[in-house]
C-alpha cells in the first residue's frame, strides 16, 4: 500500500483504481490530495467505512463505488461532498428502489448516474431512478434491462 505517496503530488486531478488492493488507510492517504476532482474506486475493498474519509474530499466531483462494499447508507455519508455531480455505485439486489431514493435525496445536485449491476434491471428499478431530478446521464453498465426498462428511462426529464 504506497498511496500515501501520492501526497505530495496535490496537482493530481484524476485517479483510478478501478480493481486495485487499496486499503482503509490507502483512501485515507488519498484525502490529501485536495485538487483531486475524479476518483474511481469500482471493484475494490472499499467499504463504509471508507467512506468517512472520501466525505471530507470537497473537491471531488466524480466519484466512482461500483461493485464495492459500499451501502446507500455509507454513500448517503458523502452529502458534505456538494461538487459531486456525477457517481457510479451498484445497488443491493432487490433492495435498488429505496437506496436509489435515498442516494438521491442526499445527492439532489447529480447530473449523471452510472448503475453498475449483474441483476436484470425491474421497471420498479427505474422508478428508483426518477427521483434523481437533475440526472441528464444515465449509463447502465452491464445492467440487463428490458425495452419496457429502457422505455420508462427514457421518460426521465433532460
């Protein structure tokens, strides 16, 4: 784990870690890069609690969770990230509906949502989805979705 080496390197603006072993205490070496604005830590170890150190990363406005170990209720923690705009996360199956609803409250300002799952997506998935309301992207990587799914995203208002 040599992510605390990073530090000194504050003009770093962008990061991925995509399916790297990256430590509690490696995110916890990332918070001080302060100019960091995009950060992808899908298919790691991070967790929760992880989390509390993302949260005091203001600068970040890009943040990729997807195949992690994160919960809604640890994404919700990120609320004092108010730059974010865009976040990439997987959802617990069968329970997407109601931790899409409580991510975006606690996001009201994101413009895109990347939905990263395995599960076939359900038209009550996508309802999950409208309460984002300012979401003008939506990728939804490696989420099987019907045309039915597909026709009520594309009611979503842009």
């Amino acid at each position: 784990q040599y992510l605390y080496r990073l530090g000194g390197l504050a003009e770093f603006t962008k990061i991925n870690l995509e399916a790297c072993p990256v430590s509690n205490a490696g995110i916890k070496a990332l918070t001080a890069l302060k100019g960091l604005k995009e950060l992808n830590l899908d298919r790691t170890a991070t967790d929760d609690k992880d989390l509390a150190h993302l949260a005091t990363m203001n600068s970040l406005t890009l943040l990729r969770l997807a195949h992690t170990k994160t919960t809604s209720k640890g994404i919700a923690s990120l609320m004092p990230l108010t730059n974010l705009t865009e976040l990439g996360w997987t959802p617990t199956p069968k329970k997407a509906v109601a931790e899409l609803r409580e991510i975006a409250e606690a996001f009201p300002g994101l413009t895109a949502f990347e939905l990263r799952s395995n599960e076939k997506l359900s038209e009550e998935d996508v309802a999950g989805l409208a309460a984002f309301q300012n979401l003008k992207r939506l990728y939804l990587q490696n989420s099987p979705a019907s045309a039915a799914v597909l026709a009520a995203a594309a009611k979503f208002p842009v």
